[in-house]
C-alpha cells in the first residue's frame, strides 16, 4: 500500500468523523493519525536515560528546542506485558505498511505546535506489584520534576499543587497501572490516559469522593476486536467518566496492538493537554519569570509559523 494511499484512506476517515462531536464522551468515534505522522519528523526530540533509583532505569523524551526557560507539561506513559521503557519511544511497529515508532507523534505535535509543550517520561513496569509500582510512578514524576523545566519542582507538595500539568496513562497491563495510580494517589495527577484496559476498578470513585479529588480529563481508548478488554474498557470509562470535568472515548476497528495505541496517543495527547497558544505561550513565560526573576519575556516578533 502506498503512501499516498494511505493518506486518501485516512483523509476519508477524517471527513467522515468531522460529521461527529470531536469529543463526545457518549457516541464512540473512530480517532484517526494524520498520515505524515507515520513517518520521521524534520525535528525530532531528544531521548536521555536516567538511574533514579538504585539500579531502576527511567527515559525522558524531550522536544526539539527544549530549553530550561519554558515550563513543559508531564506525560509519563506505561508498556503492556513484553513491553519495555522503550515501548512508547523507540520501539518500531508495523502500521499501514510503515515502520512507526512512538516518539514520531511526540516530534510532530511538537513540530505542528499542536499542544503546548511537553516531556514524555517511561519506565519499566512491575506487573504484579500494584503498591511497588505506584511508588515507582511517585519516585519518576520526583526525579524528573526536580530535574527538567516543568511545572511542579521535587516534592509531593507541588506535584499536588500541579497536578494539572500531570498525565499518567498507558496500554493494556500499563493502562492498569494507570487505574491503580488513580485508586491510591489520586492527588498527584490531573490527566489519565487508559487504552484496552481492564477493570472496571469499582474502589476508584469511593476514593475520589473521600479524597475530595476529581479527575481533570479522562481519555479512554480500545480496539473493537479486541476480545478480551473490549467490554472491561467500556466498563471502566462508564464507572470513571462522571468523575472527570471533561472525557473522551474512542474506538478503532482492530484489537490489542498498537493499530489502537499509536492513533490513540496522538488523539489523548492533543486532548488532555493545553492547546498550544500565544496566550498560553505568554503566560508560560511569565509564571517562569516570576519563579526565577531573571528571565525575559520571548519576543513574539519573527515567530515560526508552521500550517497546522
């Protein structure tokens, strides 16, 4: 299959969803990846590997142009079973005939200026050791808030303070990961992204309620072939859903693999984090000055515009 098949299949697809509410959480729509997005960006982002606690291994992808004088929103994102920390960045899959990996949606949301900016954080999971794994979440968002130009610094305060600028999501075994972050510490992050998930996890809303806790944006996701997750996504985001200020659910027409999961993280990114606006640019810049009293303002004067 071509290239410019390819992007004639997805265009017809784009059309035929324009027709619906973009983010209904009631009728389920079909997401969709803009062709281009399947292959390499012009401007592509930077990888770096840290040890942030004894021997545990976290990566940090940071966008082209990354600079210590911005203030960049927290993704963290966890693998399925026989995944890796690699699974969301360098990881290559076979979609549509092309060899994809994840951090080439990352590239081009940032490329397009399609949300404001951000960094994604991955890690290896702890399949069956929900207590140990929740505190390995906490440890990643520390380390790197304490280390990278985001918005909360290293300590629960302000990750609490901040939890607005703070998603933590994910695929099959790492959407329920996500679900058993949102059980015990739902204070510490605003946004959840929860592709082919099982559940539902009936405690959650009990917890929110006693916490005094809702849930920012809520993005759901799940092949329709995928027999096994299927009805326990739509359960989960049915219990979920009146819990959030905003939620979306998507369907595609495959299973479990990532013909959901690569389309689905362009979709929930471009939906839980802020649209990438002057307003926003500027007071991005301010809230960084105010914090450290020695930066300027950026001229807006002699912008790239890219077409979005």
């Amino acid at each position: 299959m071509t290239q410019k098949r390819i992007a004639l299949i997805l265009a017809g697809i784009l059309l035929l969803c324009a027709a619906l509410p973009a983010y209904a959480a009631e009728t389920p729509t079909e997401g969709t990846i803009p062709a281009h997005y399947l292959s390499q960006c012009p401007e592509q982002g930077t990888i770096t590997s840290h040890l942030y606690k004894a021997e545990e291994e976290l990566k940090v992808w940071t966008p082209f142009g990354y600079s210590e004088h911005g203030l960049y929103e927290i993704v963290l994102l966890m693998h399925g079973d026989y995944g890796s920390l690699n699974s969301w960045l360098t990881r290559q899959y076979q979609l549509f005939d092309c060899t994809v990996e994840g951090r080439y949606v990352y590239d081009w949301l940032t490329y397009e200026k399609r949300t404001a900016p951000f960094i994604v954080v991955t890690l290896n999971n702890k399949p069956y050791d929900p207590e140990t794994m929740v505190q390995d979440i906490t440890d990643a968002l520390l380390f790197v808030a304490d280390r990278y130009s985001v918005y909360p610094k290293g300590t629960i305060a302000s990750l609490i303070e901040n939890r607005d600028h703070i998603t933590v999501g994910g695929l099959s075994r790492g959407s329920m990961m996500s679900h058993w972050f949102l059980s015990i510490t739902p204070e510490y992050a605003g946004n959840y992204i929860c592709m082919s998930a099982a559940g539902p996890y009936t405690e959650i809303p009990e917890v929110l309620e006693r916490k005094h806790v809702r849930i920012r944006k809520l993005f759901s996701a799940v092949g329709t072939l995928d027999e096994e997750f299927y009805e326990m996504t739509k359960a989960s985001y049915a219990l979920l859903s009146p819990y959030a200020d905003e939620a979306v659910y998507l369907e595609y027409p495959y299973g479990h693999n990532w013909y959901v999961w690569i389309p689905g993280v362009c979709e929930a990114l471009q939906f839980v984090l802020p649209p990438y606006t002057t307003e926003y640019e500027i007071g991005c810049a301010l809230r960084f000055r105010l914090q450290n009293k020695t930066v300027p303002l950026p001229s807006l004067l002699g912008r790239r515009i890219r077409n979005r």
